[in-house]
C-alpha cells in the first residue's frame, strides 16, 4: 500500500483490489455521475449487476490487474480504479482502463494509477497498452500520451478513439 498527496492536499493510498472489494467498487460506481459512467463504458450504463462486480474484484494479477485509490483515512472507500487485462490474442498487449470519482477528478489520480499500471505491466513483460476513449475526452488522450512510450496506433471509429502504446523498457 503507498500513501500519496493529491492536488488537493488530501491523502488516498493505492492498493490491489481485493475480492472482497465488491461493495466498495458498487458503492464507487454508484457515485459517478452519469457522464463518468458513459466515458468509462462507452455506453448508458446505470449500474453494475453483480456478474460484472464479480470479474472486476476477482483478478488474477497477471492477466488481469487492477488497483483501486482509497481515502487514507478510509481504506473502504474507493475513489478509482484502474486496471489492465491481458488480451487473449495478443499476450503482448493489455486493454487499460481507468475510471475516477467526480469529487476526486483533476487532482492527478488517473496519472498515479496509470504510472503504476504501466511499472506493473512492463514487470508483467507486456509490451502494449490499448485504450479505446470516447474521441472527446481529451483527458484520456493526454493521460496516454503521459506513458513513457511512443504512440503506434491511433485509429478514429466515429465517437470512440483505440488508441495503442508500446511501452518503453
């Protein structure tokens, strides 16, 4: 677990998320505003049924990785989540995703959580990170290019951008 200050001045700790997580992240996602909900899924998504809360704590950490941001004084409070899974095609590549509560945007969570993602998939010898963002989130474009990597593929599909990264070693 690693404590860090945000740009607020408020202090969150990251940490694997954890089976037993699946309240907390139900409770999280209940939270964002539907705008967030549409960015991360790309689609109406009013709630997570339960099938889906189960895939999204029960990860392997090797194929499929996630890290959740907590208030520091609050460890069962979730206020991100990100997260990567190896594609079954491409053991090379991970399709990553991050998602931050609306009270917790902007103050540099998304980046964090991203550094760590992509310290752990080069640990896990991944060579791409894939992203697909709705073309007007401009945040999650400039949040890519943060990676230390070098852009190999941008592909427009109307409203929605796959954007790929190889990381640097």
């Amino acid at each position: 677990m690693e404590t860090i200050r945000l740009a607020s001045g408020r202090e969150a700790e990251i940490r694997p998320i954890r089976p037993g997580d699946g309240s907390a992240l139900r409770s999280a996602y209940d939270r964002l505003s539907p705008q967030s909900k549409y960015s991360r899924f790309l689609a109406p998504k009013p709630y997570l049924s339960s099938a889906e809360v189960s895939y999204l704590v029960d990860v392997d950490g090797i194929n499929h990785l996630a890290l959740v941001a907590t208030p520091a004084d609050d460890p069962g409070t979730i206020l991100a989540v990100g997260r990567l899974v190896r594609l079954p095609e491409d053991r090379d590549t991970v399709e990553f995703a991050i998602v931050v509560g609306d009270d917790y945007q902007r103050e540099g969570l998304a980046t964090l959580l991203l550094e760590r993602l992509g310290d752990a998939a080069r640990t896990l010898g991944v060579k791409r990170i894939r992203a697909t963002v709705l073309a007007e989130n401009l945040a999650a474009h400039r949040l890519m290019r943060r990676l230390p990597a070098r852009i190999v593929r941008e592909r427009n599909h109307g409203t929605v951008d796959e954007l790929e990264v190889e990381l640097a070693r």
